[in-house]
C-alpha cells in the first residue's frame, strides 16, 4: 500500500467537514490519515469528532497570544511536529499569516461557503440571498496572502431558492462541502494536483462537469 497523505485539519466549529474527512478516510475513499485536529477555540464541536475517531487534538487559543505571528507559530510548530505533508482549513475561523504559508507552501487548502470570486469573507450564506445571487455553492481553495483569493481546486454550485433563510442555504451548500472536500484532498493525495498561476492543473484531468444550470427553471 502506497504512503498515507498525512493532513493536519485546523477548525474552529462544529467540525461537519472534518467528520467528512474523517468518515471517508475510515471508508476507504480518501487515502489520507489525520495526523493531528487543532482548534483554536476550546468550546469546538470538531474537538469531540476527533476525540471520538481517536485523532490527537490540540487547542491553542488565540486569546493566549498578543501577536497574530505567534499564535501562528505555535500553530506551524505544531503541525510541524506532527509532520503533515497538508494543512486542511475545515471551518477556521482566523486568517492565517504569510509565515503560516510560506512554512507550508501550496501546502495549505480552505474550503468557502460561497462562489469565489464572490462573497470572500465571513458570514457569506446570508450576503448571498441578500444580494439577490440566484446561485451560491461552495469553492476549494489553495490559500494565498490573501483572504478567500487562492487558486481554485474545485466548486460545487447550489441554487438560492425562494423561502431560503441563511440556515436553509447554509445546510444546502454544507451538503456539497461534504463531498467536495474529500475529493479534492483525495486528488492531492494521488499527486493529481498542481498550481500554475492562478490556475490548477488536475493530470490526469477530471471530467468536466458538462451541465449547465438556468435559475429559476427556463422550463416553467
Ligand atoms: C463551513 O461552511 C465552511 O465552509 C465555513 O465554515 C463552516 C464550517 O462548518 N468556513 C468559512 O466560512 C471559512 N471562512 P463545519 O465546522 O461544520 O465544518
């Protein structure tokens, strides 16, 4: 059997990605191993789900460090020591320094609750119904100096209905997050996947997706 891809999964929340990641790794599907789960939060529910899958989990508090830079540190030093081969941000809610990137160059994924380039930032699901988007979805990303700005893995596209509130519209894009995470990273791990500019190159290539999608329906 070939090398495990060891990922270290950083996440400040529930951790339903990271359950995700981890169901896949134990069905098979994603030939990676988490080597280690850390939170900056210690209230996460991603704590529990790693707990349980029996992962190592480490909280380093933000609120512990004055400067960003060393909270960052901490976090390089750690997923250092647990030797990662790939940083996963899977609901992390801090941006994350040049050092943290430069350590571990395009070595370091995001996944986004919208359509990059639209919607970066925080709070996206309900920004998206307000503008009126009658299309948001979910983006994998390589991270850059910038926020939600790296080249793009992979998207996934939800349509915005009607009656949608911003918890309808999250719940329906976290469907989507849940299968494309997975498969991006497996992608990473077969060594399918390389960066050239703003472009991401899968080789030997995927199929495309060869649908397109009219919202409201052009049939009715
Ligand atoms: C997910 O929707 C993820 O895309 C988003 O936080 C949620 C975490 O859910 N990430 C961001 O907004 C990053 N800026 P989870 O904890 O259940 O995986």
């Amino acid at each position: 059997m070939s090398k495990l891809l060891r990922i270290g999964v950083l996440a400040s929340g529930g951790g339903t990605n990271l359950q995700a990641i981890i169901d896949r790794c134990m069905d098979g599907t994603l030939a990676a191993e988490i080597a280690v789960v850390i939170t900056n939060n210690p209230g996460a529910g991603a704590l529990d789900r790693a707990g349980k899958a029996g992962i190592e989990t480490l909280c380093i508090n933000h609120r512990n460090f004055s400067q960003r830079e060393d909270f960052d540190n901490s976090v390089v030093k750690a997923l250092q020591d647990a030797d990662v081969d790939l940083v996963v941000l899977a609901g992390f809610m801090r941006i994350i320094t040049q050092t943290f990137i430069d350590a571990f160059p395009e070595r370091v994924i995001n996944i986004h609750p919208a359509l990059l380039p639209a919607f970066p930032g925080l709070h996206v699901q309900p920004q998206a119904i307000d503008y009126g988007a009658r299309f948001s979805g979910c983006t994998v990303h390589f991270v850059d100096g910038g926020v939600d700005t790296g080249p793009i893995i992979m998207q996934a596209v939800v349509p915005v209905l009607p009656d949608d509130s911003a918890d309808t519209l999250a719940a329906r894009i976290l469907e989507q997050e849940h299968k494309t995470y997975p498969r991006a990273i497996q992608l990473i791990a077969e060594g399918r996947v390389r960066v050239d500019g703003r472009q991401v190159i899968i080789e030997p290539a995927c199929p495309p997706a060869l649908t397109s999608l009219v919202n409201p329906s052009i049939d009715g």
